[in-house]
C-alpha cells in the first residue's frame, strides 16, 4: 500500500516558515560578502529618482538597504516606510537607521501581500528581492497598486536565472549526496522579463519596463562564499545537516570551489533584474 502524499503546505505555513528563517539569519545578514543588496539598493533608487516630499513604502525592507538609500535621498521633507513579516531583521533595519542617525522611517511588521495602508497614499514603492516570497504575487501586486498614488511608479528587483552560477549549481550539487534535494530556486517565479512584465500588466499597471542588469564582484577568497550561505536563505538547507555532516560538507563544498578563483578571487555573478511600472492616472 502506497503512502499518502505529503500535504501541500498552505500560503500561511509559507509565509511563517520564510519568516522563521529570515529571523534566524538577520544578525549575519549585513555582512561584507553580501553587499550586493547594497549596490542593487542604490542602483534601484538611481532607476526609481524619487522626488523630494514622496511618501515610499519599502516592501520586504529586511535590514532596510533600499529604506536606508531612500531615507538620505528624501531628507528633510520625505519619508519612508518599510515592512517585514520578520522582527528580527526589522530590529536589525532599526539598528541601521539609528547609525545613520535617520529620523524619517518608520518600520510596520505586516504582510507584504496584504500591506495595510490608505488606498491612493504612496507616491513610490520598492521591493528588493522579496516578491518572489509572497505565495500570491498577482494577488499582491493588485494590493500594491490599490496603495499607490495614480502616476505613481513601483520598481522590484528579482534574480535572473543565472545568477549565483556555478557556484550554486555546486552547492545543490553537494547537498544532493548528503539526502537533500534543493528544491526550485524560489527566484525563478520571476526570474524573466516576461514574466515580471505580465505580472504587472495583469495586476494593473501601466508603462512597464523591464531590464537585466549585471552587478557582480569578486569575493576575495571561498570563505566569503560560505559567509554568504550561511547568513541568506541556504541557511535553511544547512541547518537539515548534523553538526559533523555540516562541517564534512563545508570543506567539500568549499574545496570545490576553489576552482572557480582565479587571481581577481570569486567571482560572484549577481545577475539581476528590475521592473518598473506606474499606477494610470
């Protein structure tokens, strides 16, 4: 007799297990090899060139890279909003702010797919590398535009397909031989212009525009490599090892890819994609 099939988890059980693991990588997620959500956060907002006294919402700000950009550059009369389901990564995004000594942001835990704002209200919303999270993306685009200012413009980034090769095809690679099957990388439900194109266009949205952009760099050593595993979302899959498989595993994984340094160091393909669109008038 065959065994019953696992239950498909619910968009709740999704969103409370993403929120889980982002609580549990925030201390680590500001860390020097992971600067590319710095570079792309300033380069969103170069795209986006928000006006002086624009209300911004921030969606899935994290430790707030792009709220932390957005804040400066709307200094004094702007402000800035940011929303995380994760409460560690919002204490973290405060702790940034207050280095900065930044006083025009304010930080909400709400549900990215279900933000609870007045309908017409933000003159700009961002959202770097978080709407492949939300279990229903049409859904909450529809609710994003619903809060927008008519003429008022959105941009979200989200990776390419590429983007991490090789070094995450190693790891997958790796992770298989020890039992665990990586799934799908969740990135890849918007990793197309097509696919971030119809989104919007399905949800609403009008003069949409979307391109690649290449932002990589080199890590100056393997190390650095693990540093970025070990503090994003990969985490969840290492912590599925023993501590003694983990270690077995680091210095598998990390000997492998060694041969992908060269006298520059690791190169880290950061393979991104921006989306733009605004709400009609």
């Amino acid at each position: 007799m065959s065994e019953p099939a696992a239950e498909k988890p619910t968009a709740s059980d999704i969103k409370k297990n993403i929120t889980a693991l982002f609580d549990l990588v925030a201390d680590g997620y500001d860390n020097p090899s992971t600067r590319f959500f710095t570079f792309c956060a300033d380069k969103m907002l170069d795209i986006l060139q928000p006006r002086q006294n624009t209300r911004l919402l921030d969606i899935a700000t994290g430790t707030g890279a792009v709220a932390t950009s957005a804040a400066q550059m709307l200094l004094p009369e702007g402000r800035v909003h940011g929303i995380d389901l994760s409460e560690n990564m919002l204490d973290q995004a405060f702790k940034n702010f207050q280095k900065m000594a930044l006083s025009n942001i304010d930080l909400h835990v709400m549900d990215a797919e279900k933000p609870v704002f007045e309908s017409d209200y933000f003159h700009n919303i961002t959202c770097s590398f978080g709407i492949f999270f939300i279990p229903d993306m049409s859904s909450a685009l529809s609710n994003w535009l619903r809060i927008l200012q008519p003429g008022g413009k959105i941009i979200f980034s989200t990776f390419a397909p590429d983007a991490f090769s090789p070094l995450t095809d190693k790891f997958k690679e790796r992770m298989s031989q020890y039992g665990i099957d990586l799934p799908t990388e969740t990135w890849l439900r918007v990793s197309e212009k097509q696919q971030c194109n119809d989104l919007l266009e399905q949800a609403g949205f009008s003069n949409i525009e979307v391109f690649d952009m290449q932002l990589g760099y080199h890590l100056l050593n393997i190390d650095d490599w693990w540093e970025i595993l070990w503090n994003t979302g990969y985490r969840g899959f290492l912590n599925q090892l023993s501590a003694t498989d983990l270690a077995s595993f680091r210095a598998e994984h990390l000997k492998e890819i060694e041969q992908f340094k060269t006298e520059d160091g690791l190169w880290l393909n950061i393979h991104i994609l921006y989306s733009t669109a605004r709400k009609p008038e």
